[in-house]
C-alpha cells in the first residue's frame, strides 16, 4: 500500500508500480494540465512528486523482476498483492510439505547506502538488502521463497532507483526466490537531496521436523565460520567515521588494502549471500540432522550473534583469528582464521581497540555452522565443494550460554 507521495507496486508476472491519484482539487497526474494546473493550480510534480518518474521505471525495471520468476509466481500483471504457490506438483519443480512453517524477517541496509550514494554505485546495496534477510532466514534452516523491498528516496530518478532494483534482483537471483513486489516512495520532506533509505522483507518455509533453533546444541558439536566477502553491511557508522578521521579518500586505491580496486569499491563489496550452500548442505541430509545450529554474523559480531543461538547449558568456546590473512575458497585450516585486510586497514587508520573491533565487525567470518563432531569434516568439505571458505573456529563445551575464547 502506498503512502502519500508513494508509488507502490504488487507484482505477480510483471512489475507494476502502481500511482495513487487524489480528486479534491489537486492533480496527481503529473502532466500539468489538468484539475487548473494550466492556471496556476497545484499539481502532485510542482509539490515535489513526479508520477510520470515513476511510470518510467516501471518499464525499465520489468526485466530485472522477472527473471526471478519461477513457476510458483502466479497472477497477473497489475494485481494489489503479489500469489506465490507454496505446494508445486510439477516434476521438474516439485515442492511439497508435510508441516509447512512460514518464516519471516525484515531488515535494511543502514548507512552503507551513504558509502553508495557518495560514490554513485547504487546496485550493489539492492544486494546486501536481500542478503541481510535471507542470511538471516536460512539460520531457522528455511528456504528462502520470495522477497519484498522498499525505497524511500528524496527525488524519484528512474535510472538510479532501476540500479537499486537490479541489485534486489540480483541477490534474489543468488538466493533462488521471487521479487514479487516493493514500494517505491518518493518523500522530498523527509529525505534530503539525493539520499535515499532502503528496507527488505522476505517470506520462506521450512518444515516443523527440520526447524534450527539451537535446542540440539551440545557438548562436543564443532563450530565451523564461513568467510565473508568483507564488511558486508553492518559498522557502517563506525566505517564512515574513521574514513573522515583519517582523512581517506574513497576514490583512491591504497595498496596495502587493494591493489585495483579504491577503497569505496572495496567498502561496497556486496554482503556474501549464503543460501544455496546451505539449503543444499541440508537437502543433502534427508533423515539425519547433522546441523544443530546456525548464525548469521552482523552488528555485534561474533561475540554478539553466537550466544544468540545456543541454550543456557552450553558454552561457545572460539580459537582467536590467526595474525595474518591467507585465505582461498575451499580452503579449511586449524582452528582460527584470518583476518581479512579490510579490517586491518580500518583498525590501523581509526586506532580501533581489538575487542571494539570483534563486537562490531564480522572480522572475515559471516556466518557459523554448528555441527556434530562426526560430521564435521564432510560438512566442511561440501561447503567448500559450494564454494565457500571454511574454517573451523571452535567447539561446544558445557556452559552458561556464552561465548568465551580459549
């Protein structure tokens, strides 16, 4: 539903951003022309909301919404509310549940959108949007089904809020889920000259008997991390203050960080998206439930989203990060990891304390998997068979909850 000033869509099989035209004599069509707009009157465009925008980037972004499009995606075009079908019969895409469990979260991107607003790189954060919800998703063991997203933003400009779009449509793509719809806002009393805000809400499903909630969890199990792409797209407050600080320049490359890329491309690399390592890790396991809990590593890092996941009678119990950074894809070590340069050029430039650092960042590990030690080590081999860096980090010992270095 939109709001004043929004141009909202629903979509089934295309996209459709929808206007919403006031009659009490103010013209919403955006022309002009009508309503005494040729004599002076109000028009929706003069007080700051251009409908004729919005029209065009209903057209520039139809391509990047369907191809997320499966054949569970049902409707038509134009209809107020998006129609996913949650059982499909079909051979090739056959998708039944027994106990079905809808899941739902929803976050944003927070102030990295101002990293992608100075540099003018606006598609790679309609990715993180996606991977900060389905991350977070697939730690209850969901799959991910399809996703929803909003912008508000200062000035509806078509071609920026089509990269925005892109990016979604990208992460969706990654993550094997419909975008079914979104809202577009254009608020030029809220949102200042060229800012704009992004939020997500995603929908998935699990069956009751495979749910992860950490009650499993016990003495013995092995915690594995999977590495992350880098900052992803939490401190980003903390990320902008020590770039000013330290006097940076996003446009420049600094050797020590990045050999080819400036440091505001390094900043803006998208949020890793880990959905299909880890629905398939699971598909793999039809009866036995080798994984007993999972976590998501954003604002608070490791300290602040292990214990999330574990019961009052057990402890998490982590090796430190190695000293120096050498990881590659597939690549499994001794307990510990490394941590990426991006962190260590941020601490260096902004004095930032160690366990500052560990509380806020994800430090080169974006997500956790806790398994039973005599699975462990094929667990980590089909994980890096996907493609991801793993590294066992610790294990399980009895305790209170916590998480404690060892």
């Amino acid at each position: 539903m939109a709001g004043l000033g929004g141009l909202g869509y629903t979509v089934v099989t295309m996209a459709k951003r929808s206007k919403k035209t006031k009659t009490a004599g103010v013209n919403d069509t955006g022309s002009g022309e009508a309503n005494g707009a040729g004599s002076g009157g109000l028009t929706y465009a003069g007080a700051g909301v251009d409908i004729d925008a919005g029209d065009a980037m209903v057209g520039m972004i139809k391509s990047h919404m369907r191809r997320t499009y499966g054949p569970r995606v049902l409707g038509r075009h134009g209809a107020f509310a998006g129609l996913f079908r949650l059982d499909y019969n079909e051979k090739i895409f056959a998708r039944n549940y027994r106990e079905p469990v809808l899941v739902a979260c929803t976050d944003g991107v927070g102030s990295k959108v101002k990293l992608a607003i100075e540099m003018g790189i606006c598609d790679t954060v309609g990715q993180d949007v996606v991977a900060m919800n389905v991350n977070d998703m697939i730690v209850q063991g969901a799959e991910p089904l399809l996703f929803l997203d909003y912008i508000g933003t200062h000035k509806l400009e078509p071609a920026k809020m089509t990269d925005i779009v892109k990016g979604v449509s990208d992460g969706c793509v990654l993550s094997g889920c419909a975008l079914l719809g979104g809202e577009t806002a254009e608020l030029p009393d809220l949102y200042a000259k060229d800012d704009f805000d992004l939020a997500g809400f995603a929908v998935g499903v699990c069956e009751l008997s495979r749910v992860i909630d950490g009650n499993r969890v016990e003495p013995g199990d092995v915690v594995l991390g999977l590495g992350s792409s880098g900052v992803h797209s939490n401190g980003y407050t903390l990320v902008r203050a020590i770039v000013k600080k330290a006097k940076l320049k996003l446009n420049a490359v600094y050797p020590e960080l990045d050999a080819t890329r400036t440091l505001g491309e390094v900043l803006l690399e998208p949020t890793r998206i880990y959905v299909k390592s880890i629905v398939s890790l699971l598909r793999g396991y039809r009866v036995k439930q080798p994984v007993s809990a999972m976590a998501h590593i954003t604002g608070g890092g490791l300290p602040g989203n292990l214990p999330r996941v574990l019961h009052d009678e057990v402890d998490v119990k982590l090796a430190r990060p190695h000293g120096t950074h050498g990881r590659g894809k597939g690549k499994s070590k001794s307990k510990g990891w490394d941590i990426p340069p991006v962190f260590k050029f941020l601490q260096k430039h902004g004095g930032v304390a160690d366990d500052e650092m560990m509380r806020v960042f994800n430090m080169g590990i974006g997500y956790v998997v806790v398994v039973r030690p005599h699975f462990a080590e094929a667990v980590a081999k089909r994980l890096a068979q996907s493609g991801e860096s793993v590294f066992e980090l610790g294990t399980i010992v009895k305790g209170k909850g916590r998480l404690v270095w060892g």
